[in-house]
C-alpha cells in the first residue's frame, strides 16, 4: 500500500529530525514504497511560513519542490473526487487540512503515516509514526 504523509511527518521526515520511530524511517527509505505528499500539504506548509509559524530553510515554492524531488517523494493532486470525499467525514476533526488528509487517504486507498491521534476515529489505514 501506498503512503500519504501528513504534513507534520514531511516536514520531520525531510529535517532530518529525529521524531519518526525506526520503523518509520526505514518504510519512508525503502525504494518498494510510493511515498506521497499532498497539495494540501504544501498549501499548508506555504501558509504557516508566509504567517512565520514555520521555519523553513527557503521559500515554499523552492523548498517543497526540491525536498520531494531530492527524498523522492511523489505529488499528490487535489481531485473534485477527493475534496468530495470530505462531506462523508464526521467531525471527529476540525482542521481542514487534515480533513482532507484524510479523504484522500480513503479515497485514494492510502496509509497515512502520523502522529495525529484523531486520525484513528476514522476509517483509514493509520502508520502511527
């Protein structure tokens, strides 16, 4: 199966922070493993640096860019069919971002790799990293 990041983990993943278990680690290294990172992800990343909420080591639009190409990690678009996804979602979740996360998760049969303990309350395959 496939691997959706969340946001926090791209982030942890790319900073070399030591935050992801082993295991996750050696999943997100492995070369067998699609590794994704949404639209909604870097769309995320670009607000939280451009309110200075997040340090980041250049501009978004350089930045992600080049760390997914350089961890090889491919994009994942935002499709009608994924954002309509989120209408069925209940509310376990206020964050938008998050919530479409996890839409695309489903909707896409992804694992989500987090460390978001609201995730579990919903129908999807969770890697608590």
């Amino acid at each position: 199966m496939s691997i959706l990041l969340d946001t926090h983990v791209f982030i942890w993943a790319i900073g070399g922070e030591n935050r992801l278990s082993k295991t996750a680690r050696t999943l997100l290294e492995d070369p067998d493993e699609i590794i994704f990172l949404s639209a909604a992800s870097s769309w995320e990343i670009a607000i939280k640096w451009s309110k200075g909420a997040l340090d980041l080591p250049g501009n978004p639009g350089t930045f992600i860019p080049e760390a997914i190409a350089a961890a090889r990690i491919s994009k994942l678009s935002i499709t009608i069919r994924d954002s309509c996804y989120v209408a069925d979602l209940p509310f376990h979740h206020k964050d938008p971002f998050d919530r479409l996360l996890i839409a695309q998760a489903q909707a896409n049969d992804l694992r989500i790799f987090t460390n978001d303990r609201s995730f579990k309350k919903y129908d999807v395959d969770v890697f608590w990293v």
